[in-house]
C-alpha cells in the first residue's frame, strides 16, 4: 500500500535511511527535519510496517527534486522504489512541477525511470542566486556547494522533464 506519510512514521523512515546514510548513499538529516517535511513524504506499508519511502521537495516554480527514495532490503528488486517513484512523479504533475530532478549513485534505476544524467545546473543563473538563500541543506546540495560536498561526492546529477 502506498500512502502519504504521517508523523508517526518518521521513525521508521530514518530507519529506512540510516543504514544507506551510514554509507553514505543518502544524506543523514536530524529527526527535526524528517517532521518539518512529513508532507513531502509517501510510505510503502506491507502487513502494517513502513519498507520504503521517498519525497519530492518542490524547489522553484518548474522543479523538485525527489529525495529519501528508500526501501527496506527484503524489498529490494521488487519494483517498490519504482513504484515510489512514479507516485512521486504524479505528485509533481498534480503541483504543476515540469522538470525533476535528483541527485544519485543508483543512475540505472533513475535511467530506467526518465531521467538523464546532466552537468552543470540545471537552473538559470538568476534562480541559482535565488536558491542560495535557501538554510534547506538539499537546495545545497543541489547547488554543489562546497559545505556539502563530502556527502554527495561521487554521486550523479540526473533530470527528467514531464
């Protein structure tokens, strides 16, 4: 069952996380900050307990990006993350979002979803000087800054256009 998240499901969404944040795949994020976004969040519920998750953070008018896309090892390989994916992607739609963007080391799954990996930013430069005034530690990511670099070292920049 997918379903839009509730508060009492943070906790098991950082479980879901932690495991890949400790290896650096995802972003390690304090509790505050999965609470301060629940609305952001869908959940995969399978006999009652959370196995996958993921968010679209609207970004500017056009673009958001699509985050915390996890599930639960004995998950994997099922077609859930796409599954997850793809609800998030008609979230957007329904929010008037054209472009998608993310940040990954697992590019085939996004390649087998839309997305092309791109260099570069994929904003103007006048909506770049906006964005950095943005505290959200994703936007910085998405900006390439320097303070976030050793988390996202190695992964790919990837968009896909609705």
């Amino acid at each position: 069952m997918l379903r839009r998240a509730r508060t009492a499901d943070i906790r098991a969404i950082r479980a879901l996380v932690a495991p890949l944040a400790e290896r650096r795949v995802l972003v390690s994020k304090e509790a505050v900050t999965y609470y301060e976004s629940v609305q952001e969040f869908r959940v995969a519920e399978v006999d009652g307990r959370v196995v996958g998750c993921g968010a679209l953070h609207v970004m500017w008018e056009d673009l958001a990006e699509i985050r915390t896309l996890a599930v639960a090892d004995d998950q994997l390989g099922t077609g859930l993350g796409g599954r997850i994916l793809e609800e998030l992607v008609e979230d957007a739609r329904a929010l008037g979002v054209r472009r998608l963007f993310c940040l990954t080391f697992e590019t085939r799954f996004f390649e087998r979803h839309g997305f092309a990996a791109i260099e570069g930013q994929a904003v103007s430069h006048a909506v770049y000087a906006e964005l950095l005034r943005s505290y959200d530690e994703g936007v910085a990511e998405f900006l390439d800054l320097e303070r976030v670099k050793p988390n996202t070292l190695g992964n790919t920049r990837m968009l896909r256009t609705l």
